[in-house]
C-alpha cells in the first residue's frame, strides 16, 4: 500500500501528523507553493468527506494500492482539488462515527464534525480496506488512545485488531527539540 499527501504550506508543520512520517518510501508527499499544478496522483481513492462510503466502497473496489489525502484546513479543500492534475481517484470518505484523539480547535469553527487527523483518517481507510498497519500510528503521540476511543467502531466494522493489544500502535521515541521541529518544517 502507498499515501499520496497534498501537504498545504498553510498547515502548521509542528502540528502535522504527516509530517513525521515522511521518511517512510510508502508515503509520497505533494508540498503546496504558490499556485502550481499538483500530481497526478496515482492513488484509486482520496479521502475527501463528500465522498462515498469506504464501508461500500470497498466492496466495488478491487484490490486498493493506493489511498490519497489533502491536508490542509477545510476551507481550502475545494480550491486545493481543483489544481490536481489528471484523472481524480474515487472520492471516500471515512464511515461516520470515529472520534479524533488530536486536541484540536478550529477558531473560525470551519470543521466539519466527525473531522479526524489526517494520520487517523488514513489509518482507518487502511484497516477498512484489509490491512490493520500499527505502523502507520508511530509516530503519532494520540494513536494508541485513537484505537482505543475508537475500539467499538472498529469492531463493529470487522476490524477486530482493535480490541487486540499486540496490534497496538507502539510509539517511537522521537525527541522533540528545536531540530526536529526544523527537520518537519522542510516537509514544507
């Protein structure tokens, strides 16, 4: 499986949930400047929350290699579409009923409820299309209470990893000091 993420420069990089991850070869990441064209993305869906279902999607789907993602705040979701070039993945979105773990507050109150983390959201389109990846939460400091508010959703999905506690997210050691915040900045 790979993730293709539209990083927005408009998103702070000290708060980004991509941003730590974008070391991994799975992850190919579009950063956002000025007004350039962005992809094509090769993903077969984005998450988008307009989007259909993954729950019914992923019986329509076939073998899914690929899941996309914008990250940016909601407002500039439309606008950040509209400049991706090629053919657009099939639009998904994440079932209703999940809960962020990420303490987040939108001052102009923009956010959608149900809204998740981008991190969380991949995370979950991966575990409704087949494949529960820990990996994905380690380096994501709310992961391991992500699954566990969530355990009840999962499970009532079919995603059983969740009550199991050895597919829990293991948290990497990361130091957070002014050069690691520097080395997340120039995901940007």
């Amino acid at each position: 499986m790979f993730y293709e993420v539209i990083l927005d420069s408009g998103e702070t990089a000290n708060k980004c949930t991509i941003a730590p991850l974008s070391y991994r070869t799975d992850f190919r990441l579009f950063r956002v400047k000025g007004a350039k064209t962005l992809g094509p993305l090769e993903a077969q869906v984005l998450l988008h929350h307009e989007g259909e279902c993954l729950t019914t999607l992923r019986k329509n789907l076939a073998d899914v290699q690929g899941i996309a993602s914008i990250d940016c705040v909601w407002r500039r979701l439309e606008g950040l579409i509209k400049r991706i070039e090629g053919r657009l993945p099939v639009f998904a979105r994440i079932p209703e009923g999940f809960e962020t773990a990420y303490p987040r507050r939108s001052e102009l109150d923009t956010d959608p409820p149900g809204g998740l983390a981008t991190i969380e959201a991949i995370f979950v389109a991966r575990g409704l299309l087949g494949s529960w990846d820990a990996t994905l939460l380690s380096e994501y400091y709310f992961g391991r209470k992500f699954i566990e508010m969530n355990q009840k959703r999962f499970e009532e999905l079919g995603v059983h990893q969740a009550s199991d506690p050895n597919a829990m997210p293991v948290l990497a050691k990361r130091t957070r000091n002014s050069k690691q915040r520097r080395r997340d900045r120039t995901v940007y």
